[in-house]
C-alpha cells in the first residue's frame, strides 16, 4: 500500500466523482480508477459503490478514509517539519502578472525563504494548487468570486480586467478597429476551457449570448495558452482574452477591445491556506499597495 494510492483514494471519498478527483490531482480518469481497483484488491474489499450516475463509500471505505485522513496529514506535517522550507510558485504566461509572481518570489528570497518558479498557464494554476504541485500561483475568476475551495486563499492583483478579441494579424477582421461584434460570429473561438473554471466559461458564452451572439466554441480542454496563441496565429481563429494581453500582445496577432460584451474577470494571485503563517504573512504585506496597472488608453 503506498501513499500515492491512498491520496488518490482521499480525492475519490470527498468527491465522489472520479473524474472531478482526477481533474483535482491533475490526473487521467483511468489512472484513478485503476489506483483504486489495486487498493481494493490490495485490501480484500470494495471501497466505493459505483453506478452510472453515482459514487458512494461502503462501510468499508468509510472506515479506511476515517484511517487515511489522520495518516496522510500526519506525513504531511512530518515532511514540512523536515525538509527545508521551500515555496512553489507557479508563473503564469501573460505579462505583467508573470513579472509580479516573480517579484514576489524574489520578495520571499530576501528574507530568506527558498523559493522554486514553473511557468505554467492562468488556467492551470487552481489544479496545481489543489493537487499539492504548486503553493502560489494566478487564476482569472468572475470579479468578487475567488477559487472556490477551502484549501485556497487569494486576493486580486489590480482592477477588473475586460474582453477583447486576440485574432491573427492576417485575419480579414484584424483591420477593423473598432471592431463590430457580430462579424465575429461566423468564426470559431477559443474561450476559457472549462475544466479550468466553468463558472467563467459560462459566462463569457451568457455575456456574448447578451450581446447578440453566439459564439462558436473551439473544445479547448486542458489547453495550454501557447497553443492557443499559436492556433489563432496559423487559423482564421480568435481568442477571448483578458486587457494584459491588449496591453501586451504576442507577435503575430491583433488585439481589439469589446465594449459591447457587459462582462470582466479579476486576475487574482493565488496561495494554499495551509503556508506557513510567515510566508502568508509576507505574501500580504507584499500585495499591500501594489495593484497592476495597465498601460491602456
């Protein structure tokens, strides 16, 4: 029996949905599921009751995550009070926001905590988090709305952040300045992907919807933002993205606001609860004050 397979077996008991318990270990479906065949062969019993539509614990698997939670957070603190301290922190791709993760690593550094960067897209920054894979990190949620999860803290990084239009420099639109909205309706979009956080996917289909249109989703799951970027640039595609994008567009493409979509999101910097009290400490005096301000006219 290892520790892996009983972390994996925790996410299953309190989700009960074995996709969502993957989602939340940043791990495919049939990997958890095969974790959990092996323990409950390992134990001679049925842990879960599985249907079609449901998940439940048996008696079983009621007792052993009773067992589990009290072994994997004894471990856990056993290896913080060991090993030397050092912070995660997961960089996003986007300027300026990249920039201000690093500072505050550098800020962590100064007073003498190890710090350890990995540049990671926005969108999957809460599963990293979740998973243990990462301790600060960056999210996009709907403004007022943080990550909602009991094992996140966050605050915004600066005011509420629009809509715009990301489309390759060579697309038949990217002249139009402003740009007239329904002529984006004939052209597939990448938006949010919606295992990243489908409240504001939803929203941004709903604000369009508003708007009168009705966007053409490209199924973007798991996407990564390079490749997004790199899809609209070789594509007649086009990308929602967010006013730091505006402000700083990659090469090869156009940026142009959308006035006409009634929707924001905040840019939120991210962090695990369970941080020592000293890190979140300094991670608060460090966003005392300092808000991300865009040069956009």
């Amino acid at each position: 029996m290892e520790l892996r397979d009983l972390r994996i077996f925790r996410a299953v008991a309190e989700e009960l949905h074995f996709s969502r318990a993957a989602k939340r270990l940043i791990m495919s479906p049939a990997t958890v599921s095969s974790a959990v065949s092996a323990l409950e062969r390992e134990l001679g019993c049925r842990l879960f009751l599985r249907t079609s539509r449901t998940v439940t614990l048996t008696v079983e698997g009621q007792r052993l995550l009773a067992k589990v939670a009290g072994i994997l957070d004894a471990v856990d603190r056993l290896s913080a009070d060991v090993r030397p301290l050092c912070v995660r922190v997961v960089v996003p791709e986007v300027h300026p926001y990249g920039q201000v993760t690093r500072r505050l690593a550098e800020d962590l550094r100064e007073t003498g905590i190890a710090t350890d960067l990995t540049l990671a897209p926005f969108t999957s920054h809460v599963q990293m988090l979740r998973s243990g894979a990462a301790d600060i990190g960056t999210t996009v949620t709907l403004p007022g709305t943080p990550p909602d999860d009991g094992m996140i803290d966050s605050a915004p990084l600066g005011p509420a952040s629009r809509l715009n239009a990301m489309l390759p420099a060579g697309h038949e639109l990217a002249r139009l300045d402003p740009l007239p909205l329904q002529s984006l309706a004939k052209f597939p979009v990448h938006t949010m992907p919606r295992d990243a956080d489908l409240r504001v996917a939803d929203a941004t289909v709903a604000a369009f919807r508003a708007a009168g249109v009705e966007l053409q989703e490209v199924d973007n799951a798991g996407q990564q933002w390079n490749d997004a970027v790199q899809q609209t640039v070789v594509s007649m595609a086009w990308v929602v993205v967010i006013d730091a994008v505006r402000a700083y567009p990659p090469p090869g493409v156009v940026v142009r606001p959308l006035p006409q979509v009634a929707m924001s999101v905040d840019i939120r910097l991210i962090w695990r609860r369970d941080l020592p009290a000293e890190v979140i400490r300094r991670i608060r005096t460090f966003l005392a004050g300092r808000p991300v301000t865009l040069p956009l006219g």
